[in-house]
C-alpha cells in the first residue's frame, strides 16, 4: 500500500484507488499513519474533522471507506469496541506517507 499525502492518492498492489471522497482520504491516511494506535470517534473528529461533535459522522465514514478498499486493506480498519478505530497495519508492509 501506499499513500501520497501531495498528490492524495492511494494504492494497493499497483492500483489507484480513486473513489475516495477527500474526506475518506484523509481519514484513511491518518489512521494508517498512526498505525496500530486507537482512536476514540471523539479523537477522530478533533484530529481529521477539527470538530468535537457529531460522532456518528465518524461511523458513516468509517463505513464507506471500508466499501471502497479492497477487502485486504477495509479488514485492516478495525473496530475496537468500547474505545474506537485504528488501522492495524501488517509489519514493514507499506511505504507510508510521501
């Protein structure tokens, strides 16, 4: 996988994935970025959406994105109940943010 912060683009096995929203964007490379922190939905909104409320937006997101990857990538996004999302990442396996 890789993602380029300049361009806004994401690939996976050589492919772009272009469907993204730039929102989604945005939510998917920080959370691959901080790999395999968690994020409460609160934390979510006050690092990708510079807001502290409306924290269903944060599900509804999270939801689409996983629609939009490819099954190998949306399985990584992981809900932790009780405490949030985090993107857990395979070791060494992508070339992260240019």
């Amino acid at each position: 996988m890789r993602i380029c912060a300049e361009s806004r683009i994401v690939s996976y096995g050589g492919e772009r994935i272009s469907n993204l929203t730039a929102r989604e964007f945005d939510l998917f490379a920080f959370l691959a970025a901080e790999s395999p922190r968690i994020f409460s939905r609160a934390e979510i909104l006050g690092k990708v959406w510079k807001t502290a409320s409306v924290e269903n937006l944060v599900d509804v997101h999270i939801y689409n994105l996983r629609r939009k990857l490819p099954p190998a990538l949306a399985a990584r996004i992981q809900s932790v109940p009780g405490r949030g999302f985090r993107y857990l990442a395979p070791v060494g396996s992508w070339k992260g943010l240019r």
